[in-house]
C-alpha cells in the first residue's frame, strides 16, 4: 500500500511539477500559520495580506501575491463546513483540476489562468463594495475584513476544467455555480462579496473554457472525404460471330 501511494505521488510530481510545488507551498504557510504561530501572529499574518479595501488602497501588489499564498480553511475540523471548503479549493481546485490543466496546456497557460481569476475576481468585487457602502449595505467594517486565500483562482479553474470535460459539462458546471451560492450569505441587500466574488470567478473560467474550446475544435483535423465507389466497368461487346 505505502509503495502504490509513493508511486503515485511520484508520478503526479513528474506530470504536474508545478502544481504539486505549490500544494507543498500552500500546506506549508498553512501549518506555519496553525501549528507555528501563535493566535494573535497567524492573524496579524492573513490579515497583512488580507485583500481588503483598505490593503488594496495601501499595498495591492503586495496583498495581490500574499492571499495567493495562503487557504482559507482547514485539515483538522473534518465536519465543519471550512472543511467542505478546503476538499474543494485546494483539492479538487488546486490539487486535481488545476494540474490536469497544467499537464494539457503547460504550466504557464494553467497558472495564467489561476492568477488572471484571482486578480479579476478580487478587482471587480472593489467598486461594488464601495457602491454597497455607500449604500448602507454592507457595514463599514468591510473595508479591513479579513479576505485572503486561494479560492476564487480555485473557483475559475473549477470553472474552466468543467466545460472541458465531455461528460457531464454542465452538471459540473451547476456544481462550481452551487458551492459558492449556497455557502453564501443572503440576508441583505446584496449577498456577501466573497459570494460575488466567486461568481465572477467561475464566470471568467467559463468564458476562458468556451475560449479553449472553440480553440481546439478549429485545431481539430478536418475529417478524411469519404471516396465515392468506382462505377462498375460497363461490359464491352464481343466480336461477331463468323459464319
């Protein structure tokens, strides 16, 4: 049993190097956070990279990068739902659906990706959050709320893996909408930004999923021309007979 595990983590390494690299990384500022740091240093930690109004206004590039290195969630706690969370942005959203990614179109196009989800998911959720304070609906406290890790590049990979697949597309797609929506907190007037977030998420790796789509189905050879039968010879007829 341990040989066939060694064996299979020995060849998910040399097919998704990249990939299992950074699993290695986001575990390890996960247990440097949860089993190294105190309390009060693993919060000063996620909240300086926190992707807050007031980060984003102060140092963008630097909590940009930063939440990309962390998850929110964790190992331990298996029946909460931070769990559900972790099993689908670092397992299936990193672990799984991000290197079948980097192993069919390299490791730059996948983490492209991930990162263009990221980055687009977090920016645009920016001027509805300041529309809703303005507003009154969301509370003030929003602008240093603590909004850091993996999942919304997670969700736009999740999002993207799903249209590629040929069975069963859209029910996984249903799948990558339904996390985010019923994990989502409805009460006010709007649902909260990380809920919006990551609808914006999965919209970007959808449109990226039609895109890699159609891009294949041109790249596709065009089918051999099926060759008519050749007529049948017309018999020919033969010399007279001679009396």
């Amino acid at each position: 049993m341990i040989r066939r595990l060694a064996r299979a983590l020995g060849t998910y390494v040399s097919r998704s190097p990249v990939t299992a690299a950074y699993a290695g990384l986001l575990l390890s500022t996960h247990l440097w956070c949860t089993a190294v740091l105190s309390t009060a240093q693993a919060q000063r930690v996620v909240l300086g990279v926190s992707t807050n109004l007031d980060n984003l206004q102060d140092r963008p590039v630097r909590v940009l990068a930063g939440s990309m290195l962390f998850f929110d969630g964790t190992l331990t706690e298996i029946t909460s739902e931070a769990f559900a969370g972790t099993l689908i942005t670092l397992g299936l959203g990193v672990i799984v659906c991000l290197a079948w990614l980097e192993r069919r179109y390299g490791a730059g196009r996948a983490y492209a990706l991930f990162v263009l989800g990221h980055l687009a998911a977090t920016l645009l959720t920016v001027p509805l959050i300041h529309v809703a304070l303005a507003h009154g609906w969301y509370p003030d406290s929003v602008r240093h709320a603590t909004d850091f890790g993996i999942s919304y590049g997670a969700e736009t990979v999740l999002a993207t893996g799903a249209l590629l697949l040929r069975r069963a597309r859209w029910l996984a797609a249903a799948g990558v909408v339904a996390w985010p929506v019923l994990g989502g907190d409805w009460s006010g007037e709007l649902p909260d930004f990380t809920t919006i977030g990551h609808l914006l998420a999965a919209a970007v790796g959808f449109v990226c999923g039609a895109f890699l789509l159609r891009a294949a189905r041109r790249a596709a050879p065009a089918p051999a021309p099926v060759l008519a039968p050749a007529p049948a010879p017309v018999p020919q007829p033969g010399p007279a007979p001679v009396d």
